[in-house]
C-alpha cells in the first residue's frame, strides 16, 4: 500500500518568518503560499530534494491547526503524509480493518486525493495518505 514519503508537515505560528529561515538561511527553493480553506490552512513546501517539508498557518478562526499550535506555540511536526496507489481503495481498506479516517478523501495541497488517519489508531502520529 505505502509508497514513498511526500513530505513532513511542521505548523508554524510565524509563516514569515519560517519561509525565510528555509529560504534565506537554509537556501532551499521555497514555494509561494496557498490558502487551502478546505482545510483550514496555508501551506508553503519546502523542497529538500528527496522529499519536502510542508509548512502549515492557519487560515481562518477555525483552523485545525490553531489547537495544535496552542499546545505547542513554538510549532512542531503536526503530521506525515505517504504516498499510496489509491486513496479510496485505501480508505476502504483501512475502514474495513478498524483504522479511524478521519472524514472522506478530499483534494490536498497538490491537488490530488487526501486522507487522513487517526494518530490513536498510527502510534500518536498523525499520518496523511496521498494519491500517487
């Protein structure tokens, strides 16, 4: 089922100021940021060359990102995302096995099919799964 790791999500609670600690110290090409109100969030991917590091802000009052950075307001690993062949046959699948998914597939920042599953279920790790 598992492909290979896209990218590591970090919530920020300064996207500024981590798009230039990634660009101007680090020097890694750095996309411009997308507001996904889908989810709640805005993203920035960082490439890293074999894979990326997404930053998350939150977008709007709402933002499940919010409660998150409330507990950790310096910012943090929010989550994983893997790639796999379908994202609705993995849904399936995982549903059928007892695995918690949280909500149904909707497109992500790639726009491609997402999911999410239930860190209780992924050892406290949050883990996102990601047409190929």
């Amino acid at each position: 089922m598992l492909k290979r790791l896209n990218h590591i999500a970090i919530a920020v609670p300064n996207l500024g100021q981590a798009i230039k600690f990634y660009r101007d110290i680090l020097g890694a090409s750095v996309t411009a940021p997308v507001d996904l109100a889908e989810h709640g969030v805005t993203t920035v991917f960082v490439d890293v060359g074999n894979t990326k590091i997404e930053l998350l802000h939150p977008l709007g009052s709402d933002s499940p990102i919010i409660k998150f950075l409330e507990k950790n307001p310096h910012g943090g690993i929010h989550h994983y995302c893997v790639e796999v062949e379908d994202v609705a046959e993995a849904y399936r699948k995982l549903e059928s096995q007892g695995i918690r998914v949280l909500g149904e597939p909707k497109i992500g920042a790639h726009g491609k099919p997402v999911i999410f599953l239930h860190p209780k279920d992924c050892f406290g790790c949050l883990v996102e799964f990601e047409d190929q």
